[in-house]
C-alpha cells in the first residue's frame, strides 16, 4: 500500500529548505518518466537493518540512467555518507552489474519485468529512495523461462491505451500537485502584495519620467529659441551667399547656351563729312554795354 496524500503533504512539511529543493529539482527531472527495469532479487541493506526490492534498469534506457546519475549526485552532496542512496550504479561493491533503483515493492508483486512509473523521490530518517509504481509486465510468462533480464527487454510491448492512462495519471497528479503545493492562501497573499507593490512602483516611475521629461523639453525649447536668435544673422547671410551664388550660376549657363552676341565694329573717322552744313542759322546781335555790364540779347 502506497501511502496517502496526507502523509505525503506532512512528510513534505518536515523536510528542510536543502531537502525540498533537491525533492523538486528530482521531480522535475524523474517524476512521471517510464522506464523498463527487471525486479530480480530483493537484498538486505545492513544500514537500513531491512531488506530493498532490487530493479535493474534496463541498458536501453540511457537518458533515464543519466537523470539519475544527476539526482544521485546532488543528494550525495547534500548528505556526503550520511544517508543511504537507493540508486547504484555497476561500479559501486556489493551492487548488481547495471544501474538499479532500491525500492519497496507491494508483497504481491512477483519477480519479472515491468514497465515502472517514477512516481517521486521519498526522504527519510537515513535513507533516500525513489518511489516506483508497476504500469504493466512485459512478457511475464518468459520472465519464468530465463533470468536474462536484456532477453525479456527485447520483446517488450506496450500498447497505446497505457500510454493514455500514464498521461492522464501524470496531468492529475501534476495538477493535484499544483492546487495542493502553490495555490496556497499565503501564496495568494504574496502575489497579491508583489502586484500592488509592481503597480505602485510603476506609477511613480511613470510620474518621475514625465516630470524630467517635461522639464527637459522645457530647458531645450527655451536653448533652441536661443541658438535661433543668435543664428539668424548667419544663416541670413548664407542664404544670400547662396542665392547670388545660383544666380550667377544661371546667368553662365545662360551665356553658354546662347552664345556670345559679337559687337558693331568702331566707326571710320575717315568716312565722316569735312564740313558742317549750315541751315537756318542767324548771327547774334552785336552786344550793348550797360554800367560796365556787358549783356547779351539773344533773340
């Protein structure tokens, strides 16, 4: 019998801030994941002063082998040969020839292979252990015949109703999960005060940017009507530069496309008359002498 969700909620209180931690990143990495393993013996842990159901993992399963080695590795640091580790590996004296999971199995459950569903990672006083669920046999009738465990792997099925049943068991525990561990009121409480506290921040930096902004424009309006009036005159003067500028531009252009119009040549003195023809003319009186005052009568 699994224990109840009670007892995992208060086994999950007691944990500390480090073991929490570790229980999460090991859920995200191993929770839900399916894998073929081969329960072939049970063997005594003399730390524990009790026996462990023994699975060997299958050598097909290399990404699952690799999460585990990780996980194994971050709860050896955080017990350094404190606490007993139900995941072992081929190297390690006294453990099986492959990479195996020490777990409790219900007392039913008959040596063979299965598919087992990682269901979390389960802390105790000394131990640490994963906690499997049995989906389904594989093969279970040949699982008597040979003890190669590889053998029996190779001819496993595993039909697509199960794979359904695994998905929609993964969605209600994650969802149980979520409703049970985040949507609590203190979490509620939390966000509602880090929204309020957004918001308010929001609203003053909103105030402040329009406050210097509104300054600023007025600080540069007031340069720019500055640097018009000094500037006037010399962009005054410029502007006429370049106007008589393009306008003798044009008028070169002009003479260019016209052409040069050639001059009358200078008169010939030469080919003036000798004399002045007289016509009309009258002689002037003969001027009258008045007090020293010579006055001339032209009539």
């Amino acid at each position: 019998m699994w224990p109840s969700d009670s007892s995992i909620s208060s086994d999950m209180d007691d944990l500390s801030f480090d073991e929490k931690r570790v229980q999460i990143f090991a859920k995200q990495m191993l929770s839900g994941r399916l894998f073929m393993g081969a329960f072939q013996e049970k063997r005594y842990v003399e730390s524990l002063n009790n026996y462990r159901d023994v699975i060997c993992i299958s050598r097909e399963e290399q990404e699952l082998i690799h999460d585990i080695t990780v996980v194994k590795q971050r709860i050896d640091d955080l017990y350094p040969g404190n606490h007993w580790v139900g995941i072992t590996s081929p190297d390690m004296a006294g453990a099986p020839a492959s990479y195996s999971v020490w777990v409790e199995l219900p007392e039913d459950v008959t040596f063979g292979a299965y598919w087992f569903r990682i269901r979390k990672l389960k802390f105790r006083q000394n131990e640490v252990c994963l906690r499997v669920k049995i989906v389904r046999a594989i093969n279970h009738d040949a699982n008597h015949q040979s003890g190669d465990a590889e053998e029996v792997f190779s001819n496993n099925t595993f039909s697509s109703e199960d794979i359904l049943n695994n998905v929609k068991q993964n969605i209600n525990e994650k969802l149980h999960y979520f409703l049970k561990n985040v949507t609590t009121f203190s979490n509620f409480k939390e966000s509602i005060k880090f929204l309020f506290m957004l918001l308010a921040t929001l609203i003053t930096c909103l105030f402040e940017i329009l406050k210097h902004l509104s300054e600023f424009l007025l600080k540069f309006m007031n340069e720019f009507s500055k640097f018009l009036k000094s500037s006037a005159p010399i962009f005054q003067i410029f502007a006429n530069l370049i106007d008589r500028l393009f306008r003798t531009l044009c008028m070169l252009i002009a003479v260019l496309i016209r052409g040069q119009t050639p001059r009358p040549p200078p008169p010939n003195p030469y080919d003036q008359p000798r004399y002045i023809p007289y016509q009309n003319l009258k002689a002037l009186p003969a001027p009258t002498r008045r007090r020293g005052v010579i006055i001339e009568e032209i009539e």
